[in-house]
C-alpha cells in the first residue's frame, strides 16, 4: 500500500456490502493489490453477522442493497464497531443522499462508476486517518506513562545479552512473559518489544488487571452484550478487539480473575472468544505480551492461577534483572533521569556532587527504575541547590552498600571502604579509587582520562581488580 501519511498497518481487514457480485469482485480485486483481507457480502443480515464475527477497518456500503437502503443499516453498523470507517458507494449519486450519508456517520462518498484507484484512494484516506487516531490516542498514554522512562542504552554485559534476548522474543510472534521485581521496567519493556514486532505499527492495548474488579475483568478483556449484566446499557467491544492485528499487553496478569482467565486460556488455544452476554464466536488476531512481579508458579500451587493458563503463557519467559545486578548502569540511568527533569522543571545546569554519585552506585534500590527516578524527580524539585546530594535524593540515611558488596562480594570477607591513611593496601586503595570514577564518569574513555592512564590500562585495572 502507498504510505498516505506513514502510519497504514501492513495488513488491514475490509468488509463489502453490495448485492451486485460484479461490484464485489471488483472492489476485493482493488483492495487486495494494497494488502487488504477482503470479505464481500450481498445483504444487511450478511454484514452485521460478518461485523458479530470478526473486526473491520473499513467498510464498502451500498446505499441499495435490492429493496433494502444502506442508510438504514449504516446507524447498526456504527454501533456494533465504533470507530469503523464507512465509505458509501451508490450509481444514483445526490447530494441530498451524500449529506444524510455522512450525517449519519459515514466518513466517505465514492460515486459509481469508479476506478480502482479511486477505491483505493478512498480506503488509504480511511486507514491513516484511523492509524493516526490511533497513534495520537497511543502517545498521550506514553506521555501519561512513560515519561522519563529508562534507556536502553547499557554498560552492563549481561543486560546487554538481555535485550539481545528480547529481541529475539520480539521478532517472533508468540507469547512474551515478563518477570521481574515491581519497578523493573516491565511495561517499558512491553512497549520495547512492540517497536521491535512485526506488530510495531498496529494497535497497542494495555489492561492493567488490578485496577479492574473481578467483575469486570472478562467484561473488560473479551466485551459484552447489552443487558449481559446489571448497568451493560449497550454492546461494549473489548480490549482483545481494540488490539485486532497488534497488541495486546496485560499487566500484573496474575491478578485475573478465574472467569477472566479460563476465558483467557481458552483464547490463547484458538484466538476466538465470546462477548459476555452474547453466543455468538468471534475471532481475533492479536499478540500478547504479560508481565507479573510474582512467580506464578507460587501462584499455582496456592490455587490461584490455573495451571494450563500458566503453562500457555510461559512460551518465551524474560526475567527482567533488578537494577542491583546491572550496577554499571545506576549513574548514567540517574544522569539520563536529571536530563529529563530539569529540562522539565526549567532547572538547566544540575549536577550530582562526587558523593552523590558515590552514593547513587552504591545504595542497593529495592525499588528499581522507579525508586531512582522518583528519586532524582524529587531532588530536581526540592533542592535549592543545583549540586545535588544524597539528602536531596532522600537515600542519605539509607544503608548503602560496601564496594565489595556492590561488585558481588561474598559474605564474610572484609566490606569495609578503604580510607586513606588507614590499614588498607595499596590495591585496594587503587580499586576504590578507580570503582568511584568509573561510576561517576559519563564513560570509561572520560574515566582514563580523569585517572590519567590509557583506556587499555584502564581494562586492565578494572579486570584485575573485579570491577570489569
């Protein structure tokens, strides 16, 4: 398909609803040279059915359908997909008919006869128009979010083999799991993994399960039928259609309820499901990616979560590892995170003093991403200096760890920080040094530099001291 506006999908669904077999033919032929999944259907009892079944991007409306006029159709059409864009086609063109059209919600008029571009031009106007709804919808929710979120930028070797990891898990198609302590970063990572999918510009749809009561949760997720339960005033479609050809990212997905799961299961087997409320089958493409900060196999021994569910979702597992263990990437997180706010707060020229940074490398953050940059957003806000210091971050009076301890040492061998003029070697004096500048120094080429050695000697320090 040509790029209107460089946000049409790579595949995309249309509905025709036209009495004249010809005129179906013609218009599956034209769509299906831009990468379309055609249906054709002759009735307005065909469309809706076909509408019960499957999503919609675009619908080709008659306005004569034998004794039938699409007119009367096009309101119940609206109803069943919000959102859908119809393009009405009709041989007795008027303007009084292209009025009421659009009136009653059509956002298209394509008089007969027609060219194939011209039905093409006219599904291409509908398909950007709602990517470009659908991306504007998308990143005031990153704003709202992920503001500030971590970078994937990385010192840390085996976070580096991490994200190779998830790259992988990206480029397939099948169910992601992600694990990790709370603050880890695993909705960012989510989002990390669509841009990085075959997916990357088709919806994104996130359900965050506990923010849900249980008896919502199937309602939520698959949709419902008018009058399926007390205060369902109308058909409501659900997140796993909102996310048709894209994705669908549930979070905390431990926290679903028995109905919401089985149903669950039962989609991952087959993607089908049904509206609460209502019988009839439906069908949906769409990837999941789930992330908990539990470990469900706990969760399936207590009777929590069932099983099989368990064992469909834990496809392709990612662990996402707590900031502790990727300590080499604590000070350019924190400086990523000044950046961003005092750009923020209008606050420019901010730095971390020496024992700040020292600090920061060493405290052990049990609260992860989220802890550190809260942290900094706090003391961009509060410190009435624009050096700022461990008070400022509010960790002052936290315990921070030894180097040794920081760097993996094991219990039981000597923690203490070598202070000059006490009884410590040389080499560990050296260690120290080097560990602070290192942690402190936007790269390991400004650290030789501060330290007045080469990088090659700089390597070679770091790896015979441990710090490499």
């Amino acid at each position: 398909m040509e790029r209107v506006d460089g946000a049409i999908p790579p595949a995309w669904s249309a509905l025709i609803i036209d009495d004249d077999p010809g005129v179906r033919q013609s218009l599956r032929l034209c769509l299906e040279v831009d990468n379309a999944r055609v249906l054709g259907v002759a009735t307005s009892t065909g469309a809706l059915e076909a509408l019960e079944r499957s999503r919609f991007d675009v619908v080709f409306l008659d306005l004569w359908l034998q004794s039938e006029s699409g007119l009367d159709v096009l309101p119940e059409i609206l109803r069943r997909q919000p959102g859908i864009g119809v393009i009405v086609i009709t041989a007795f063109a008027s303007f009084e008919t292209a009025v009421e059209a659009m009136r009653l919600g059509a956002v298209d008029y394509l008089p007969k006869p027609f060219t194939p571009e011209q039905v093409r031009h006219a599904a291409r106007r509908v398909i950007s128009a709602n990517a470009l709804r659908r991306q504007i919808s998308e990143l005031q929710d990153r704003l709202e979010e992920t503001e500030g979120e971590a970078t994937f930028e990385t010192r840390s070797p085996a976070y580096s083999a991490f994200l190779q990891t998830a790259a992988r898990a990206a480029a397939s198609d099948s169910v992601v799991l992600l694990q990790g302590e709370s603050g880890t970063g695993k909705s960012v990572l989510a989002r990390w993994i669509r841009q990085h999918s075959r997916r990357s510009r088709s919806p994104f749809v996130t359900v965050h399960c506990p923010m849900l009561s249980s008896e919502l949760m199937s309602s939520t997720l698959f949709g419902h039928k008018k009058g399926a339960f007390t205060g369902a005033v109308s058909d409501a479609i659900g997140k796993v259609e909102a996310a048709e050809g894209g994705s669908l990212f549930l979070d905390e997905v431990s926290e679903l309820s028995a109905d919401a799961q089985a149903r669950l299961l039962r989609f991952l087997h087959d993607r089908r499901f049904e509206r609460l409320g209502d019988p009839a089958e439906r069908k949906a493409d769409v990837r999941l990616i789930a992330a908990t900060n539990k470990k469900l196999e706990d969760e399936v021994k207590a009777g929590r979560f069932r099983e099989d569910l368990y064992f469909r979702l834990n496809v392709i597992a990612l662990t996402l590892p707590p900031l502790r263990e990727r300590r080499e990437d604590i000070v350019p997180l924190a400086h990523h995170y000044l950046r961003y706010f005092q750009s923020r707060q209008g606050r420019p020229g901010l730095t971390f003093s020496s024992r700040c940074t020292d600090g920061l490398a060493r405290y052990a953050w049990p609260g992860n991403l989220r802890e550190l940059r809260n942290a900094v957003e706090r003391a961009v806000i509060l410190s009435p200096s624009n050096v700022l210091e461990l008070e400022d971050l509010g960790i002052e009076a936290a315990p921070l760890l030894s180097l040794s301890e920081a760097d993996g040492g094991v219990a039981g061998e000597r923690c203490a920080t070598p202070v000059l003029g006490e009884n410590f070697s040389v080499a560990e004096i050296e260690r120290e040094h080097i560990a602070r500048v290192v942690a402190r120094a936007p790269s390991l080429e400004a650290a030789a530099q501060i330290l007045a050695i080469d990088s090659t000697t700089l390597q070679r320090k770091r790896k015979r001291y441990g710090l490499a």
